[in-house]
C-alpha cells in the first residue's frame, strides 16, 4: 500500500433512496443498480435504501382486504415489509452482477429500531453497526425501507407509508452521510405543479424550512417526517430523478441557501377536508378535549379557527380542516367524547393553497398580495393560516387549479420570468402541490 | 378456578402445517384458518406452520430470473423467505377475525437456527422459548415455513423447496407437541399414485422407515428429511387433507403399526436420469473423488453400480442415477475433478418403480416376484437397488406407468383386494410414486 493510500481520507458514506416507480420492472430495477454502482465506481461508500416495487404494496393490501375487514396493526406490518424486502434482495443481485459486492439488510438488520405503533411507528434509535461493518468490507447495502423492529417485543413495525425517505434520512444521520439522495419519478422540487402551471421552474436549492411547509401543504415529493428529521440532524438531501442525470433539488439548512426569494413555491392541495363544531359549550377545556381525541385517533389537524363566541348562551363556532381521508375517523373521535357542540358540519369540498418562501418573513406586504390575487379571481377565502415562511388560504376544491396558476404568475415564479430552464419531458411530472 | 381445573392436564401442543395449495386463494387460506380454530377450539395449544401461497414462490423466483441469471444464494433467501410471511400474517388476520388471538412469527422469531448453506439450509437448533410464551398466551401461533436464520452471521435462510414440513416437524419435537399434521391437496399416502392405479388404497397407518423408503423413491407427499426427523424424534406425522374432513395417514414409528404387510406401496419416479462413466482409470481413491465431487456440488446420488473391469489396462464401467434435474451439475462437477474416465455417457430417459414394505425383512421372495412380473411386461430392469425394505428397479422412464401397475395388481395392494375403502373425489391425487 503507497504512502499516498494509507493518507487517503476516509471514503464519504452516501444514502441513495429509491421509490417504488424507480425500481418496478426489471429494466427499472437495473436502472437503480447502475447508479448505486456508479456511486460507488466514484469512491463513495453506498447505502441503498429501497421501497416495494410498483404496485407490491397495493397487491399486498389487497391480499388483506381479501381476508379481513380489519386487519391486525401487528400482522400488517409484517405483511407489507415484504415488498421491501423483495427489492432489496433483487437490487443485491443485480450490483453482484455488475462486479460489486451486495447485501441486503431488512430493517431489522439494519438496527432500524421503532418503537410499538403498528402501520405508523416512529423511529427511535438507528443502531448502524451491521451497516456500518459491511460497508467496512467493501459491499454495498440495501436496506429495505419504510420498516423497523420494535424496540419491546421485537416485532416487524412499519412507518407508515412514505417511510422509506425517513429511513434513508435517519440512516444518513446515524452513518454520517454527506447526502441523502432521493431518487423519484420527478426531477426535484418545483415551483409549482407543472401539471397545472406550464412554465413551472424546478429549483435548485431550498431550505428546509421551505420543504418543511411545502411537505405540509401539499408537496408529495418528500415526506414531512423525512424533512424534520433531515433538518433536526443537518442531513442535505438531493432530491433527483432516477430516470435522467443532472442535478435536481438541493434541501439544506438556510445558511447554505444562495438566494432567499420573497416566494420560492406555489403549494396545493385538493384532499382536504372541513369540520365546523358549531355552537361549541363553553366549558373551560373543551378545546382541549377535542382536539386530544383526535390527536389519540392519529388525525392531523391542520388549519383551526374558532369564532369568539356571540354571545355566554351561545357557544363559539370551531372549524378545522383534515386530510379528507381522516374526515369519518375525525367526526368518530369527536362524537366519542360526548355532547360538545350543537351540530358537526362536515364539508368535503375543500381544497387549500399555500405560497412559501424563506424571504417572507421580512416582507409583510405578502399576505396583501395573495388575498387580492385570489379576490381578483373572485375566489372566497373560507380559512387562512400563516406561519413566519408559509400564507394558506382555504378555498373551493374546483377552484384549486386557477389559484395556483394566478399565485405563480402573480409572484413571477415562471421559469419565463426567472430565466431558468423549462422543465421538459415525460418525467418532469413534479409534486409540489399536488 | 376450580380444583378440577387446577388439576387438570396442560393442554396438548399440536402443530399444523398447510402446504402452498391450501392457502392459496383467500376461501383456502380462510379453510386452514377456520382448521386451526377447531384444533384450538378442541383445548389443544396450536402452532400452525404455512407454506407461501400458492404460485408465489414461482412469482419470486421467476422475479429474481429476470434480474440475474446466477443469483447470490444470500439474496435468494432473503427474497423467497416473504412468502410464507406473507401465508402467516393473512392467517393470523384470518383467525383474530374467528376471534381467537394469534399471532405470525418468521423463521427467525421462532428460532429456527440454521447453517449457513444457503437455499439448502440445515435447521441446527430450534430455540421455542418465544413459540412457548406466545402458546402461554393463549394465542395461536404461525410460524413461516422453510426457512431460518443462521447462526453465524443472522441471515436469513431457506431450508429448499419442501422445508416447510421439515419445519413443522423440527417445531414439534422442540415442542413436545403430540402429533404434527401435514396438510395437503392429497387425502394421505397411498398404495401408489392414483392417478396410474385407480384402485390405489389410502393407507391408513405406514412406519417411518416405510415412509422414507418412499419418500426417497418418489412419493412426494412428505418430503424426506421431514421424515428423517420425525423418527428421530419420535414425532407421528398425520397426512391429511385440507379439503376434507376424515382421517388421513398415520406416520408412527414401528411397534406401533398395526399389520406389516408384506409389501405396503408401489412408489416411483420418471425424474430421474443416469450418468454412466465408462472405463474408470484404476486408479486408489477414483470413486471416493468422484462421489465427493457429487457431494461437494449438493448432487444426491441414488442407485450406485460398478462392474468389475474386465483387464487391468480397461478400467471399470460406473454407472449411477441423479434427478434429472442435477444432471448438469452433476456431469460439470465431474469433468471438473479431471480426466478419470474414457467417456461420460448420460440417459434421461430413466425412471424408476419401487416396491417397499416392512414385511419383505423376512420373505426373500419378493425381488424375485417383481423381477418375475417386471419380465412378464418386457421391461428391461437396467439398474437394482435393495434395502431390508425397498426394491428398486431402474427401467426405461416410458414403461413406468406399466411397472406400477403391474406390480400393484401383482401384489395384491388395491383396495378391492384388501377390502378398504376406495378413494374417490378429485382432492385424491395421492403423491406416492409421482
């Protein structure tokens, strides 16, 4: 070994994550494995972190439904993380084919360590040794996503669906990776839905704040989970293609941002849901208890605003909005905990909009313009919710699409007024905003 | 409790175990679950060990042949292994829906302890304490078959096609469990397979070293290391089906067979092919090395001759049979041990009949009479094979059909001449001599 060799410095660990489009067929699957090796032909050590394949996951919620109304939490688990055990294993054999040595972990052998929340468990300590060890001799790691073992009773746990890029991110941080790359069927974070906004611009670098309120609001091309945990342990992530080269989205903490726009995104969504508790008692602590409930029955809440109360006879109104698919296990919860409001209205035509941008918060006049672009529109703003980075204003469902393109031109976004490269081809179909 | 309670017996441990085809579709899978529930309900403590459903092991590995060509052993296991986890968290669905509690453990959970020998793995240990406390519990338990983890590096392993009754055995014996039911598409064991003799008869109890005689001519009801095991342990197997009710096949060790028939069953195979090394070089030590290769590739050898040679410059004849399915590996396994031989011949157009039965220890007679009825039908006897129990005949693999049933009828095994109930319905495509 040459004096050069042993002063070396030490290979960077990189975790590549690739989705369930990236690896469905086998010339997919291949696809994955070339650039795990290429990754590795650069001198990186190469974890891989996969999801099912396709449609494996859905085949296997069929299987269930075939059986059972409702399946155990525990059984399901131990169901679905075979898809990603199946991809694991194939990626493994196609990078031995290509000269590099391979292994596949399940979650379990990677020391993804969860605690015992069956279908949407948390990871609560990442225990990087047998990685760690096989990277050590020279293989590359596969390590199949979206799952762990409970740190109790040593059963089978999966995160939830999305899971995979917590996975990856977490592994980054307990390995120490430069980067967390995420390889999907869209070319990074865009400006806006280029499905509804032509001229939408990919960006090339966003804060984590940023993402953290576009995963919130709309944007499926990262999960939220996996942004907090990647900002809580400063792990860049790279969000790409895995269908063509070229860089995509850079997500890193704000000092590392270049420019800090007024608004970086235009962010939507159309599967949101309303509750109105109108005429709520005026117990002290009633709040509390609902909103309790249903965080007990997992429901996220997302925006709320209470009226102050008419009059001491009449209870005030409190309204709030869920993912739609939530509405009939929130309305449940709520029920449950007894007699609280006159009536619980339910309205399922709700979608929301929301602009983000780190430079925002020192700009007030943003809310102004976004309140008129959409007046202009004659579009009602039934809720609105801001944060420092992020203005959300609840709306029709059927007028989602046109809030959105006005937004984008409004705040002069286009790829037209930023001179940037229009994202093109078939595989640009981004997420932000969906 | 009451002191009748107090006193009374612990629970009976039984082990179940459904082959692939009777969890196939969601009514099979609910059948099996529905089966164990009774064997629950009847007080018996159950473990149930599932098979993967169905085609999905063809799925998996017709998955991993379009990735590689030779895929890692490792990777193998690691992919063919879901798909009993798949059988047995359905089945614990399925059975929490009958209202019991029940549970899925992989191979490794159960503590099925493994070599390292990848997809032909050697269960080494079986560590039950997590089985035992789950039974303690009260809940059912399901186990994956054919499979485990090693004890070296904690990989996954799978103990080869079939390993699942091989699992379900080595768990009773762990176990102490009373009786270890195999569950199939065939009523039980028969005279011979009846889809060539009619009038083949279920037998109702058959000894263990019957019942490896069979298993290694042919018969693949049960597969032979499962057997191997279960005498070793003195575990009865009962073969059943999971179509119908009624008892099946006993399998017990000797002393507890009923009659001893002087012959039981006609087995046979037509997979079978034949190497022939013609002028073996005289050399101390030839078939020592040669028979080691065959070893060192995973090639079971079965019927064995050599001639004598007929000088000392010509080197003897040696001949042998393999599943046909080996006979690539087994001709490159000896070409690669060097030049030992004139010329390797091979035929794959062998197959071989089979008569055994416990009775024939005491009555020299029987390979007489089925040479005898062998000729009778012109068929051409190439190789002869003999244990205490078992006459094998090597023959053209097109006069099988021929030979089994000649041999039934000569012997008197049908069920018209021993006056048992025939077996009907289409679940009784009975294996013996497949």
């Amino acid at each position: 070994m040459s004096a050069a060799e042993t002063t070396s410095q030490p290979a960077e660990i990189v975790v590549m994550k690739f989705g369930g489009t990236s690896v469905a067929g086998p010339e997919d699957l291949k696809r994955a494995a070339a650039r795990i090796v290429a990754e590795r032909e650069r001198g990186s050590k190469v974890v891989a972190v996969l999801s099912a394949r396709g449609k494996t996951t859905d085949d296997l919620v069929r299987q269930a439904s075939e059986i059972s109304d409702r399946p155990e939490p525990r059984e399901m688990d131990m169901l679905l993380s075979t898809g990603e055990r199946i991809s694991c294993a194939l990626c493994a054999m196609a990078i031995t084919d290509l000269g590099h040595s391979a292994i596949s972990l399940t979650g379990s052998q990677a020391g993804i360590v969860t605690d015992s929340s069956h279908t949407k468990a948390r990871i609560i300590d990442v225990r990087a040794d047998r990685i760690q060890a096989a990277l050590d001799g020279d293989n590359i790691v596969l390590v199949a996503g979206f799952q762990g073992v409970s740190t109790d009773s040593k059963d089978v746990t999966t995160l939830g669906r999305g899971g995979s890029d917590t996975t990856a991110v977490a592994l980054a941080a307990a390995l120490q990776a430069s980067v967390c790359e995420i390889y999907t069927d869209v070319a990074g974070v865009f400006s806006a839905d280029p499905r509804i906004v032509p001229d939408a611009r990919k960006l090339s670098v966003v804060s984590f704040e940023e993402m953290l309120e576009m995963s919130a609001s709309g944007a499926k091309v990262l999960q939220l989970r996996s942004v907090e945990y990647a900002r809580n342990y400063d792990i860049p992530i790279h969000c790409r293609s895995s269908f063509e080269s070229g860089p995509g989205t850079l997500v890193v903490s704000e000092n590392e941002t270049m420019e800090r726009p007024l608004v970086t995104a235009v962010a939507h969504s159309d599967q949101e849901a309303r509750v109105t508790l109108a005429g709520v008692k005026n117990e002290p602590g009633m709040a509390g208890r609902i909103f309790t409930a249903l965080a007990d029955a997992n429901v996220n809440v997302d925006v709320i605003i209470q009226n102050e109360p008419v009059s001491t006879t009449h209870g005030a109104d409190l309204s709030f909005t869920v993912a739609r698919d939530d509405l009939r296990q929130a309305v449940e919860a709520i029920e449950a905990t007894g007699q609280n409001s006159d009536e619980i209205l339910t309205d399922e035509r709700i979608g929301k909009v929301s602009i983000i941008g780190a430079g925002m918060r020192s700009h007030p006049g943003v809310a102004a313009q976004v309140f008129r672009v959409l007046g202009e529109q004659g579009i009602n703003i039934e809720m609105i919710s801001t944060s420092p980075i992020k203005i959300s204003c609840v709306i029709s469902s059927d007028r989602v699409d046109d809030a959105v393109r006005a937004l984008h031109e409004s705040f002069g976004l286009g790829s037209e007024s930023v001179h940037e490269e229009e994202p093109t081809g078939v595989h640009h179909r981004a997420r932000v905003g969906q």
